[in-house]
C-alpha cells in the first residue's frame, strides 16, 4: 500500500529534519501560493529571491518549485527575512517579510547542549511559528 505524503512530509523529507527554519519557510511559501494564485500562463515560472541564507529555502523548492538548479532560487544575502516571489512574464509579485518578533523566538535555539531540551525548543519554536496569526508573523506587499 502506498500512502502520498502531505506537503509537510514532503518538505522535511527533502530538507532531512525537523527544524525552525524549516517551519518558517513552509509558512512562507503557503503565503505565497495563496497570494499569487494560479500560475498566468503555462509557461509561467515562478522566481523566488531571498535577501538570507536558512534553512527556509528548502522549503521553496520543494513546495514553490523554485530551484536553485533551474536559476529560479537565488539568495542575495544582507541578513534580512525577505522573501520576494514573481512569475515570469507578469510585472506583479509579492514581497514577504517575517515579523521581528518571529525571529527573536530563534536566536540562540541551536545552542542548547543537551539533545532533550534542543528538541524541545525546536517544538516549541516551530507550533509557535504554524500557530502565530498571519499579520503577526509577517507582513506581505504587493510589488
């Protein structure tokens, strides 16, 4: 019997563990798949720019499609949580930016000694982030 993994599974199976960032990043690129819509035409891809370097990213590829093999991922890094997402061919696109308050809930997570408490905060972090009403993770514009 074969049973299809749901988005989720998906991501983590790609990106290969359970993390923060990770979580962040799926909230984003939902945001971003409701925000745009339909692709505008066929061929149609979608671009994807991240003003930082996170885990995050895996997320995009495997939930947006947008891979850094294809050129449709790419980072310019200025340590900013920036997200900018566009179709080819159109002019509009949107930009999503995470609350500072999100990120005050990861600095330091990834310094704890012992695997147990590691673990727990990663949780903690992670139905944190899922479970934060919209406006309060993060902004979205149209550009």
């Amino acid at each position: 019997m074969c049973v299809e993994k749901t988005p989720w599974e998906q991501v983590i199976d790609f990106h290969g563990h359970t993390c923060p960032e990770i979580a962040l990043g799926y909230r984003v690129a939902q945001i971003a798949m409701r925000e745009l819509g339909i692709r505008p035409t066929p061929s149609s891809e979608l671009q994807v720019t991240a003003y930082t370097q996170s885990c995050a990213l895996d997320a995009f590829q495997v939930l947006n499609r947008a891979t850094y093999g294809r050129g449709a991922l790419r980072v310019i890094e200025k340590e900013q949580p920036i997200y900018h997402f566009k179709y080819t061919g159109t002019s509009e696109g949107i930009k999503i930016t995470i609350c500072p308050e999100m990120l005050e809930r990861l600095v330091g997570i990834h310094e704890y000694t012992s695997t147990r408490e590691r673990q727990n905060h990663y949780l903690e972090a992670i139905q944190f982030l899922m479970g934060t009403e919209e406006h309060l993770f993060c902004t979205i514009q149209r550009v």
